[in-house]
C-alpha cells in the first residue's frame, strides 16, 4: 500500500511541477488573453516565419491549430466550445458549411490584396463571388508514374491504367470521389455525374481494374511511390510535386480525358472572435511577397497571380503544376452533391473495395 | 461500525463515470442510429446492416480479431512465463511496455518501412536465399502489425496471473509424478484461466473495431466494421449508419462477455 | 518448473523483444537522416535536433501530452480500482455481467464514435474544450482497460483470506489496505501503466474534444501526414524514448534498494 501511495504522490507531484511548467511557458510566448488569432489548418501547411511576421507587424498573437481531414474540421466548428478565426477547408466543403450557415462573409473593403489573384480562380460554382472565402492553394488530380520501372512506358490517359503490363502496380488514394471519379472519367462521364447507371458502369469498369491495384492508402502513398513500392499512384498535384522533389525519376500527368481542380479556401467560420485579426491575417497571406514565399515553403500552386513574378521561373512555368488555361478549362471543380449522393459515391466505393478481397 | 449505506460509497465514482461516460454516450449512438442520411427518422440503416457487404465485413472483421487474439495469446504466454523466470523481472516487464508508448502513427510507418520491397525484411529474405516477396499489403503484414500492438496488453495479466502461482501447487504436482505437460494443463493453466482471460477481452474486443492499419499496413485489403464506423463519421459524415454499426458492435461485445462470462470458480 | 532459463527461452525472449524494438530503432536511425524522408537516408546529421530546441511551440505541446497522460493514468487508475471492486463485490451474477458489459463498450466504440459523442456530451453541459476536456475524456476512456487489469487479481484473491482478517477484527478499511489492495497492487500498476499507453496513443478522441488553443502530440502528429512527417517528429520520439528508458530503469532500481526483497518477488 505504502509503495502504491508514494508512486502515486511522486506522478502528482511532477504533473503539478509539469503544468506550472506549461502554464508559465505559455504566457511567456504571450498565448494567454490579449489580442490573438486562432488558425484552424491542416499540419504544416504555411510557413512558421510568416506567422512570426504577421505578429510583429501586427502584434497579434497566432495559435496555430491543426485538423487532418475535412470532415473533422466541420465537426468541430458544428459543436463549436472553441473559437476558431480562420480555418482553411477544401471546396466542397465550402458549400456544405455556407448551406449549413458556418461561414461568416468576408468584408472585401478590408481585403485590399485580393487584386492579386488570378481571375479565373474567383467567382468559381462553390462560392459565387468569394463572398465566404478565398483560394489559398489550388491543384489537381493526376497520375504519378515512374518511366523507369514502367520500361519507358508512357501514361497519358486514365485508360492506360487499364494495361494488362501494370499488374499489382497501382497505388490509388483513399477517397470515393478521386476513385469513382477516375472512373466516371475513363467512360468520359462528369465528375459530378448523379446518374446512378453511369455511376454503376463506373464501379463495374474499376472492378476489372482490381489485378492492377496494390493498395488503396492514405497519406503515405507519397512515401511509397517515392520509394518505388509500386510504378503508378492516383494522386492529388500537391503531393505529386512533393513526391517528385523526392525521386525526380518520377513524372507527373494530368490524363487527357479530364480530371479534378481543386481549391483549399481562407474562410471565417461562425466560431470567429478576432473577426478584425482575422481579415487582416487574409490580406496578409494574399500579399504577393507573403505568397510567394508559403508557395516555396508548402510547394502547391498558388493562385496569386502577383506572387508569380518572385517565384523561381522553372516553378512558374512547369505546365504540370501550373496548367495553361485551356488545360484548366478542361478540368472540374467538385460539386457539392448532396448527402445522398455522396452516400451512393461511398456504397459504391466500398462495395469496390470489398471487391478486391 | 459502518452502515450498510455509507460502505457503498465507493462505488459512486465508477457509477457515475458508467453514468456519464457510458450510458449517456450509448442513448446518443442509439438516437442517431434511427434517422437516415437526410435527418428523417427511419429503420433504413439497420436494413442496410444486413445486406451481403455489412454481414461480410463482420464475418471478416471477427476472423482477424479471432486470429488476431489466437496468435498474441501463443506468443504472450510463453513470453510471460519466461518474464517470471528472469532476475529483473519487474524491469524487463516494463521494457515490454515501453514501446507501446511511442505514437502509433509512427510506428505504422516504420513498419511500412520496415516490410517494403526495399525494407529490412526482404533484404533479410534475399540474405537467407528466399528472395523477395511482397510483405506490405498483405494479411500476414496486418496481422503482425496487429499482434505486435495487443502484444502487452495481453502479457501483463498473464504475467500478474503466474507470478503470484503458488510454487508449492507445482511441487506437489511434480511430487505426484505428473509430467511436465500434465502439470501445465492441470495445475498452471487453469490457475491463470482469469489473467488470459481478462488478456483476451482486452485483444479481442479492441481488435474488432481496428482501423488505421487496415490502410495504413493492409492497404485497404482488410475492411472492418472499425474502419467502415469510421468512414461514415468522417467521410460520408452519415452518422446515423457509422452509429448503426456501433450498436451492432456493442450488442456483439455484450453477447461475447455473456458467453466467456463469469462462470462460477473451478471450471 | 524449473528455475533456470534455457538458452532456447533465452533465444525466444531476445527475439520479442528485438521485434518489439525494431520499429524504434528505425524511428530513431531516420533522426539523424540529413535527408527529409523517413525512406531515403542522405547522409548524418543533427539538424533535426538543432530544429527541435527552437521549437517552444513544439515543446508545450510535449509537456501537455505528459501532464494528461500522467493525470489521467492517475485517476483512471483510482475510479478503475474502485470499480473493480464494485463489480467484484457484486452479489448476482446478473450485477457483475451487466457492470461488464458497459465497462466494456468504451473497449469496443472506435475513437471517432468516443470522440463525437464526448464532444456532443460536453458542449451540451457547456465545458469550454481545452485542457479540461481532454483529461475528462483520457480519464473516461482509460477506466474499463483499468477494471480490467485489476479484476484478475481481485478474482484470484480467496475469500477465506478476507474472512480471515475480519476473523481477526479488522474493520472493512483495514481490510481493503492491509489485504486486498496489496494483493491487488500489481494489478493495479498494469492498468495504471496500461492507462498511459491509452492516454499517449489516442489521437482521435483529443482531436474531437480538444480546442482554444491546447493540442497533444499525436493529434499534431496525425495532422502532419498529408504534408508528410517532419523527421523533427522522429528526433522528439527519440529524446522521449531515451528518457523514458532512463526513468523506468532508474526508478526500478530505487524500488530495488529500499526493499531487498524486490517487488513482492516470492523466494523460494
């Protein structure tokens, strides 16, 4: 007994030692009270130093908050019981929380800096105008493939995927709507498409692709592809450049039948307290300079026109990362299909993994 | 002395905490397991549980806790009846312990690591002349991965179960000429029977509702209702089928503690 | 039994326990990877270390990660133990199973389903999530590992043992400290311990019910995966690894020298 209550007065003693610890540590970085902006992102997904130049130049405290899937984000805020300034959510998911009444609208009048993004990535279908939010960093979906393991083999369409020769080499990500949508694509159907034969046709074609699959994973298909686990990986641009910075035998393609555009968005969410700090935290990451520089640091593609001109020239002018705007014409945004159809996205998606078994 | 009343105080915090913590969280998983993706209260999700691919993935989802549990206690008893047997014990039970407390994530990666074409393993393969194979994605990989994280949880109850066996129960066995297998069978084991028991439902009920790995080191081959749970709350955001099957689990898990239940002593 | 190991149970203990730190000892190698993958190794280096000391940011949410682990292991542990003994003490049958099975749901929920219903229960009751929250749902969801770890023990107990004390005139307190909880005590360690791993493991259930500024380290650690896992992450396990290491075995061997006898260690 002695024993037990000496261990449990020693675990007492350092926790109450550790938590005088944390909480002087906090209100020496200035995180208690005051003038402080929380940011809801995904890790590591700006640059810590512009953070430390946003507080000097306004004195306003940033906590920098961190969420690894959409989904969970939009929970969080739902709930609410935390005050969250800016978060930064994918497309479709802005309209989801615009119809569920999260957002509140940006005042444009303190957003002077919005000049320096590129036209054709505002005013797009999933927020008319920018009331809610504004682009942050935007891609595509695509094919990562090595030539090397492939014997030279080029890919340049979804269907290729399909080639006998690929058995047991694909990697696809984890995700209904990239997967389905691969298919609808292949059979030259719309991203969006409701239509619950084609969606059908779709899953019954990615069937017949099973053989070729080695895996439907998550994050880590950067890694495996980077390390040639396998030749050929469905993936978001972002992570493509990431991979190819990695093992540059690597080649990126955006299949010629079509594909995903895609968006990540600075909005307020209802949860704001700072809504001042939080307009000016906007306007500071859409200064060209700032941009450019979290362009370097995060490594997507920025849709700040006016960042372009600091960013190396090799960068800007890859046609993989930065498509003409006819290739980007070709492209779709995601649309917000309702509960009901992601749902069928879903079954279907599933029913295609069980497949494999 | 005491009255009756004020010796049941202890239990008031356990009570509350099954209160809060248990009862309250069920009745809200119970609640939204009767409405429909669209909000409308229905009995369409428990339908749905029983189409071909819900009965399938629980079918597959019991099969590998099953093999999951089967493999950790046949590697675990040994382990921990060697534990007893070392001079530090105590110490080299704790280092068992330690590994567990570095971030799973990390160590799935590791593994991924560890298992892929160019890893460890097949290098290790290819030395001992069996060439290489694919590891990574494959059940023998998941299972591993699996067994490697209930590993302790299994050890210490077994451990704590054969360090306070009587020696003298052993000696008498083998003064009575029973040999080493019969005094296992007759004497040690179902002196322990509570420890690997309480070892089990600590693998088995966990390993039914796994997820992560089933991605991360099975590539999606391996679908479990865990994973499905989670997809529903976090992809599909239909909370009211992710809730569905967690009834059906929890009815599952009651319906296994019923069956290995408490039976009375000396089975 | 005997008493000697052989060198085959030698052979079989040194190969769990290779398996067992295998994954570690990658973790820590790709530390001082020069590169910035966890698969391509450059060259040494330091770096990362270097990396780490700069980050204050990194550390607070370190020392957070600790504090709720040890909090909640705590007093997980003294509900759980308590528990332990209601479900033991349970006259019916029907009692005892019942109290099981809903210690047990919490074993069997997945982290998402924990995780949102504890964040629905606690904005309902108006808790502003942070700290508090978090250590609420560590300690919640710790219990039913530490009920079970306990429950053997006090199983195992025989009840002539307890009748025998109280033959002897000790009241229902000295018979709960002099007898049982010493009978108890390594089980009582194992939850406590095994309550840790719970508290330093969970991502989900923090992600959900964590807020206003307070983050532990595997929900920082999940978040980082779609921009991929800074190796700093692997130079932190590694500081944290060793300096476990050095704890448990400096804190066994105080425990050595003050009883000769070691832990309840049975000499024949």
């Amino acid at each position: 007994m002695n024993k037990l209550v000496r261990f449990f007065l020693f675990i007492a003693v350092v926790s109450a030692v550790l938590l005088y610890a944390i909480s002087s540590l906090n209100s020496s970085q200035g995180y208690s009270g005051g003038n402080t902006l929380t940011v809801f992102n995904w890790g590591d997904y700006i640059d810590p130093d512009l953070i430390k130049k946003f507080e000097k130049e306004t004195g306003i405290k940033v906590i920098y908050e961190t969420f690894d899937s959409n989904e969970a984000m939009m929970t969080k805020i739902e709930q609410g019981g935390t005050n969250y300034d800016i978060a930064v959510p994918s497309e479709y998911m802005i309209d989801k929380m615009r119809q569920e009444d999260l957002l509140i609208p940006l005042d444009h009048s303190k957003l002077p800096n919005l000049k320096h993004i590129d036209k054709r990535f505002m005013d797009l279908q999933f927020d008319p105008e920018n009331k809610y939010s504004i682009p942050y960093f935007w891609g595509t979906v695509g094919i990562v493939y090595n030539p090397k393991m492939l014997h030279g083999k080029e890919i340049t369409s979804w269907n290729d995927l399909w080639d006998p020769d690929l058995k047991n080499e694909i990697l696809l990500t984890d995700g209904a709507r990239e997967v389905i949508g691969m298919g609808l694509n292949s059979l030259g159907y719309s991203l969006n498409d409701t239509n619950k034969q084609h969606l059908v046709e779709a899953k019954e074609k990615l069937d017949t692709l099973t053989p070729n699959i080695k895996a439907i994973v998550g994050d880590e298909i950067k890694m495996l592809l980077a390390n040639q686990e396998a030749s050929v990986g469905l993936v978001w641009s972002g992570d493509a450049s990431e991979i190819m910075s990695e093992n540059e035998d690597l080649d990126y393609v955006v299949p010629k039948e079509g594909s995903n555009l895609w968006f990540d968005n600075m909005v307020i969410p209802k949860t704001a307290k700072n809504i001042e700090a939080a307009h000016k935290f906007i306007n500071f990451m859409l200064d060209p300079k700032v941009a450019a520089k979290n362009t370097d640091y995060v490594g997507y593609s920025t849709p700040n026109k006016g960042a372009l001109k600091y960013m190396p020239k090799e960068v800007v002018e890859d046609e993989r990362f930065y498509p003409s705007p006819e290739l980007t014409e070709k492209l779709e945004v995601y649309e917000n299909l309702g509960k009901k159809n992601l749902a069928y996205y879903n079954e279907l998606f599933l029913q295609f993994k069980m497949h494999r078994k | 002395m005491e009255n009756k009343r004020t010796r049941g105080l202890y239990r008031i915090p356990y009570l509350l905490w099954i209160l809060l913590f248990v009862v309250v969280p069920i009745l809200l998983v119970l609640y939204y397991s009767f409405f429909d993706i669209e909000g409308n209260f229905s009995f369409v999700n428990y339908q749905k549980f029983f189409t071909p691919v819900y009965l399938k993935m629980t079918l597959s989802s019991f099969w590998y806790a099953f093999l999951i549990t089967a493999i950790s206690l046949l590697i675990s008893y040994p382990t921990a009846y060697l534990l007893t047997k070392t001079r530090h014990k105590q110490l080299w039970l704790l280092l068992i312990i330690v590994p567990s407390w570095i971030n799973l994530l990390l160590k799935a990666y590791a593994f991924i690591g560890i298992f892929g074409t160019y890893g460890a393993a097949n290098s290790f393969l290819k030395m001992i002349g069996i060439g290489s194979r694919q590891i990574l994605f494959t059940d023998f990989s998941f299972v591993f991965v699996s067994v490697y994280i209930f590993i302790p949880f299994m050890i210490l109850p077994i451990f704590n179960a054969l360090n306070e066996l009587n020696p003298t129960f052993i000696d008498a066995a083998n003064d009575l000429g029973a040999s080493k297998w019969t005094t296992f069978r007759r004497v040690i084991f179902p002196l322990t029977i509570d420890g690997v028991k309480s070892g089990c439902q600590v693998t088995f009920i966990p390993a039914l509702s796994l997820f992560m790995l089933t991605r991360l080191i099975a590539g999606n081959r391996v679908i479990t209702l865990g994973t499905s749970i989670e997809q529903h709350f976090l992809v599909t955001q239909d909370w009211g089928m992710g809730s569905t099957i967690a009834v059906f689990l929890i009815i599952i898990m009651v319906l296994i503690m019923v069956v290995t239940g408490t039976r009375k002593r000396g089975v | 039994m005997d008493k000697k190991i052989t060198p085959l149970s030698k052979i079989f203990l040194a190969v769990i326990f290779f398996i067992l730190y295998a994954p570690i000892f990658f973790l820590v190698i790709f530390s001082f990877n020069s590169g910035e993958t966890m698969y391509n190794f450059k060259g040494f280096s330091l770096e990362w270390y270097r990396e780490l000391f700069q980050d204050t940011r990194l550390l607070i949410i370190v020392l957070n990660t600790i504090v709720v682990a040890f909090l909640s292991a705590l007093f997980s542990t003294i509900i759980g133990v308590l528990g332990a003994l209601a479900i033991h003490q349970a006259k019916k049958r029907q009692t005892k199973n019942t109290l099981l099975s809903l210690n047990n749901v919490l074993i069997v929920s997945p982290d998402v389903i924990i995780g949102a219903s504890f964040l629905i229960l606690f904005t309902m009751a108006g808790l502003k999530l942070g700290f508090y929250s978090v250590l609420l749902s560590h300690i919640a969801f710790s219990i039913p590992i530490v009920v079970l770890m306990v429950l053997p023990k006090l199983m195992e107990m025989s009840p002539t043992l307890i009748d025998a004390a109280r033959d002897l005139g000790a009241s229902s307190w000295n018979v709960v400290t002099k007898v049982i909880i010493p009978f108890i005590t390594p089980g009582i360690f194992a939850g406590f311990f095994m309550a840790l791993t719970y508290s330093l493991d969970d991502f989900a259930v923090t992600f959900f019910v964590t807020g206003n500024g307070f983050s532990t380290l595997s929900v920082e650690i999940y978040s980082l995966a779609r921009r991929g896992i800074s190796l700093n992450i692997n130079a932190l396990s590694t500081l944290l690894f060793l300096f476990t290491l050095l704890l448990v075995v400096i804190y066994y061997f105080i425990t050595q020298r003050n009883k000769p006898n070691g832990m309840g260690v049975r000499k024949r």
